[in-house]
C-alpha cells in the first residue's frame, strides 16, 4: 500500500459519491472550515446555508475550497479537494430544484435542514465554481 496523488476521474468519483464535506474559506482574517451538506454535477458543487458567518465570508472573499474523503479503513482512504469561486444562485427556479436535490438526499435531517423546510425564502443557496481538484489516496 502506499498513498498517492489521484487520477482525475478517481478525484471526480470521490466528489460524485459524497455528500458531506468540509468548506474552507477566510472569515475576518482567518481560515474558516465548517461541515456542508453538498451536492456535485460533474462541473459545480452546491451548497446550502441560512445567513451567518460563512456566507458573509464568501461574500467578502469568494474564493472556496471543499475537502471531501472517503474513508474505508485506516488503510484504504481517498481525499479531495475542489478549489473553486463562491457564487449565490438567485434564479428562483435554480434554487428550488437544487434545494430539493439537497434535501432528498438527505435521509435524516439536521436541525439546520428542518428549519430551511420552513423557512426556504431564507436560505441561501451558492455554487462553488470548480476550477482545480486534487486528490490523494491509499490504493484501493
């Protein structure tokens, strides 16, 4: 066994496959990394968020990481990270069939996902524009 860098579409299987990452980004001055509930179409990652502090960081500065793994074992691992640009989704019809794609597969939900059901005009939802993504990992 060793670890190594990822092929590209072994990278982009680890993204497919998840739904539960880490975003990183600065918030007043500092790095800033909090547990997301995520969804990936092959190019973009969406994200969903009430107002706070990670949204007023990524309006401040846009620029994102989210670090995904998969983990089978102590000795059979893969972990990924897509660098990209925050983005708010405002088309109303976007956000809605996102929203609902989130929350689908999301069998057992939150107390934050509970709330959006019955508060969706305020969450907020955002892409994260994939411009790079690395991976490393044990052999499987």
């Amino acid at each position: 066994m060793s670890i190594g860098k990822l092929r590209d579409e072994d990278a982009l299987e680890v993204l497919r496959a998840g739904n539960l990452g880490r975003l990183g980004c600065i918030a007043e001055e500092e790095p800033y990394v909090v547990p997301v509930n995520y969804l990936f179409d092959g190019k973009d990652i969406y994200i969903h968020s009430l107002p706070g502090r990670k949204i007023n960081a990524l309006r401040d500065n846009p620029r994102a990481c989210l670090q995904v793994d998969e983990i089978r074992d102590a000795y059979h691992w893969r972990s990924v990270i897509a660098y990209g640009t925050y983005e708010e989704v405002f088309d109303e019809q976007a956000r809605e069939s996102v929203l609902s794609k989130l929350l689908t597969g999301l069998p057992n939900m939150t107390p934050v996902e509970s709330r959006l059901t019955q508060g969706l005009k305020q969450t907020i939802v955002f892409r994260l524009r994939v411009d790079a993504i690395t991976g490393v990992g044990e052999d499987w």
